[in-house]
C-alpha cells in the first residue's frame, strides 16, 4: 500500500530547489549522464516526455529516505499548506546527479538522496 511522505519545502535553499526541480521540470538529457544505462530506462520507462521532476534530501535524512518506494504519495508542505503532490517513480541515490542539480549546502553535503 502507498504510503504519503509530507515533505517540507520551506527554506531558503528548499524554495530555490523546489522552483528549479518541481514546479520547472528537468529534462532527462540534463540527468542521463549522471545514471547507469539500466537506471536511467528504468526512470525513462515512467515518462511519456522528456522531462521529468525531481528531489532529493540530504544524508542527515537516509532513514526518512530509506522508505520512500515507487507508488508513494509526496505532499509538498510550505506556509501551513501543502502547494504540490506528486507521486514517486524512482528513488536512488546518486551524488553526482546532486551536484549537478543543486550543488552543496555550506557543510558540503549534497542532497543525493533522490526521488523522481
């Protein structure tokens, strides 16, 4: 059974990666060379177009991340309402699509911990 994740989206760097990767879809030739083959037509596989939505969290948050699984229900949450729901295709980890996407935080971690 699908489960829902309430994922907050409230930060400063959480709205700038939320316009960039959620409310802009990324095209999937911007991700293609940070995936294995087999990943990457396993995530094509979902979508009709060439484009796809993205998140990711950072290694602070892996157990959250760990039960994430395709099927599951995202509610996006900022300013006591929820602004976006969407439902998970694939989760994987991946660092350097990470960078690619979002760069680091100040601590130089990244958020590759990822959910299309």
């Amino acid at each position: 059974m699908p489960q829902v994740i309430v994922q907050p989206a409230a930060g400063l760097e959480a709205r700038r990666h939320f316009t960039n990767t959620i409310e802009r879809s990324v095209p999937l030739t911007r991700i293609q060379p940070h995936m294995s083959d087999a990943d990457y037509r396993r995530l094509a596989a979902f979508y009709d177009g060439d484009h796809v939505w993205v998140w990711g969290a950072t290694p602070g948050v892996y157990s959250r991340w760990a039960r994430i699984h395709t099927g599951d229900i995202v509610m996006f949450y900022r300013d006591k309402r929820f602004i976006r729901t969407a439902k998970v295709t694939f989760p994987c980890q991946n660092r350097a699509l990470a960078i690619e996407l979002w760069g680091r935080d100040p601590d130089g971690e990244t958020w590759e911990y990822i959910y299309f």
